[in-house]
C-alpha cells in the first residue's frame, strides 16, 4: 500500500479545486473531476482525492464511514469494534472501477451508523465528540484500519494516482452533491500513500492544501494535548483538526478560525479599532500554538458551505468565481473555466481573509 516518492526533493506543486451552489442544488461529481484535470502537471500521481456534499441523501442522518484495510483481518476487527458502539444500518464495498493507473488497493469499506444509545449515555459525551473518540480509536489501535470520512452525508474518495483517475476509479460520476472539493498532490517531504492522500477528514470537516506546513510539530504537540493523534505522515492532517477543535469544540466562527491559523500581523493588530485590537490579540494569545506557517492556500469542507484561505502571505495561488447560484475555488481560473468557459466576478482573495460560502447564505468576503 504504501508508495515512497524517492529520495530526490521536488519542487512544491499540488492543486486545489472547490465548488458550491448555494442554492443546495445536486451537481454531478464529473465535474469537479473535469475541473482538476485541468491542473494535472501540477499534481506527481502520487495523491487525489475528492470530497462531495449532499451525495447519500437517503441515509442524510447517519454517519458514513468510509475504511481503507490491508487484509480482512484488519476488516474483521473494525467491524466488531463498530457493533459493539453503533448501530450499523448498512455495508457494503465502496463501489469502484479497475483503472490502469490506480494500483495496489487496499480494501475500501462503507458503512452507515449511528451510535448505540446505550453506549452514547454511558460515555456521558455528546453524539459528535463520541464518534471523533470511536474513529481516533479506530485508527490508533486497530492495525491495517484507517477510517478516512466519517461524516453525515458526505463523503471523501482518495487514493494514490492522478486525481482524474482517481475520479475514475471511484466512479464519481454516479455521485451528485450540492458542494464538492478536489485534490492533485506533489508531496515533497512525506510518502505518497492511500492513507496520506488529501482530503483529510473528520466528522463533515474536510481540508485540501496546498503548500507546506512549517509549523506543524507546534501544532501537533498543541492539538494532541486534547485527545486528537496526527499519524497520517503528512503535515496537512493537523489542519483537520485544528479547524474541528477550533469551530466545533471551542465554538468559535469561522471568520475568527480563519483568524488564528492565518493570524494577522502584530503591526496589523495595533492598527485595528480597539475592540477588534483586543479580541485578535486574546485570539493571538490564547491559540498562538495553532497558528499555521509556512505557504498554504486551503478548503475547507463542512456541513452546508465551503471556506477558501491563502496565508497572510499569499504565497500559494487561489482564485474565486461565481456563475449564477455557484461559486468555485481552484488553484488557477483554467480550473474553473474548464466547467464554467462564462465564469463572473473572479478575484483572487488576499491573504489571509477568508472567502466563506454557505448554502442559502451568501458569500461571505
């Protein structure tokens, strides 16, 4: 399964793709998979991947599990770890295609569950903070199980290979969501494998990432101090996290998320009004160990919208557009032009400052 790069470093590419109607409206999943195409020389064949919204509406109120194992073994474990904590409504293979390109597979489960009410009461945690504990226990301790998505109504599709075949290979086109988020990767510092492929997820929270993370043993020593474990071999995983820990269990929105990991300047601050001088620096002060350095321009997948961030720098490329009740994100416009040729009002978004799409909201700027 797992698939090293090589020794010689290579230079940073990776692409980044993301639409969303705001209206909610179910667009196919061929085409964030024509969208990415258009950056294929910015990815190595070493990473794709693909996150869709709204994709298993029939089953909108469980939580999809999607599991890569090594051996049936690893399989048999997991799963009577599951019954003994969810209720398993349905399973099954996730459906694929053989591709050319897409090679040693491991195996790739779905389940549908929800947790035992029993179990739930006797852990004395909220639904949301008991499957993050079930899906981090999963993945520490059983070995050869890696739970890859693990929200509701969504889901994440990865795979080593060109993000194009990967599309292919996970039959996408047979997928219609409301949002959508893709990834080409050229790592240069961490192996290429099925587990390190973007997007990272948990719970609906879903990142894609380009750049590089120079930051993250701050940040990993920080977020492992409340119960999360960053052992994918890739930085991009903490970003996950930190976003969940953050806007989920601190409850803080996402303008101010967006203001810690990509913090504003000290010089900055001081010449904000007062009020807004205070909160940022109590920001500064309070989560100074999950401010993200180093290139990065990101997607955030959630439940309902989208939020695209460059860092303050803006030293990774993004750019924004809108046609009509849809807004898409790529790492270059062809990206965008290549499933919208009449694309309006595109920008590229300064760094630092969040473009956030919710369905029926609006954009947020």
């Amino acid at each position: 399964m797992l698939l090293k790069e090589g020794t010689v470093r290579i230079p940073s590419g990776c692409a980044i793709s993301g639409l969303i109607s705001r209206d909610g409206k179910r667009i196919n999943g061929s085409e964030i998979v024509k969208s990415i195409s258009y950056m294929h020389e910015r990815s190595n064949g070493l990473g794709g991947g693909f996150a869709g919204y709204g994709i298993y509406p029939e089953y909108k109120d469980l939580y999809a599990f999607h599991v890569f194992y090594e051996d049936n073994s690893s399989r048999e474990a997991t799963e009577r770890f599951l019954d003994r904590h969810f209720d398993i409504v349905n399973l099954s293979r996730i459906p694929t295609r053989k591709h050319k390109n897409i090679t040693d597979e491991p195996l790739i489960w779905r389940y549908f569950v929800t947790p035992l009410p029993t179990k739930l009461a006797a852990s004395q945690l909220d639904e949301k903070e008991f499957v993050v504990k079930c899906v981090i226990r999963i993945n520490t301790h059983i070995d050869g199980a890696y739970v890859f998505s693990s929200g509701k109504n969504m889901g994440v599709f990865k795979a080593v290979g060109y993000p194009e075949d990967v599309g292919d290979f996970y039959r996408l086109e047979e997928y219609d969501g409301y949002s959508w988020t893709a990834h080409g990767r050229y790592p240069t510092n961490t192996p290429g494998w099925w587990g390190g492929a973007h997007p990272f997820a948990l719970l609906d929270y879903t990142i894609v990432h380009n750049g590089e993370i120079s930051s993250y043993d701050a940040n990993k020593r920080f977020i492992e101090m409340f119960g999360y474990k960053c052992n994918l071999l890739t930085d991009t995983e903490v970003i996950t996290y930190i976003f969940d820990y953050l806007n989920r269990k601190q409850h803080l929105p996402l303008e101010d998320v967006a203001s810690v990991v990509a913090a504003p300047f000290w010089n900055e601050i001081e010449d904000m009004p007062a009020e807004q001088r205070e909160k940022m620096k109590l920001l500064r002060g309070m989560f100074a160990s999950l401010l993200i350095t180093g290139p990065f321009s990101i997607i955030l997948g959630f439940d309902g919208g989208l939020m695209a961030l460059n860092d303050r720098l803006k030293l990774r490329s993004m750019v924004v557009g809108e046609k009509g009740d849809v807004v898409y994100i790529a790492s270059e416009e062809a990206a965008i032009r290549a499933i919208c040729p009449d694309v309006e009002n595109v920008w590229s978004p300064k760094g630092g400052e969040p473009v956030i799409v919710k369905v029926n909201g609006g954009v947020n700027i």
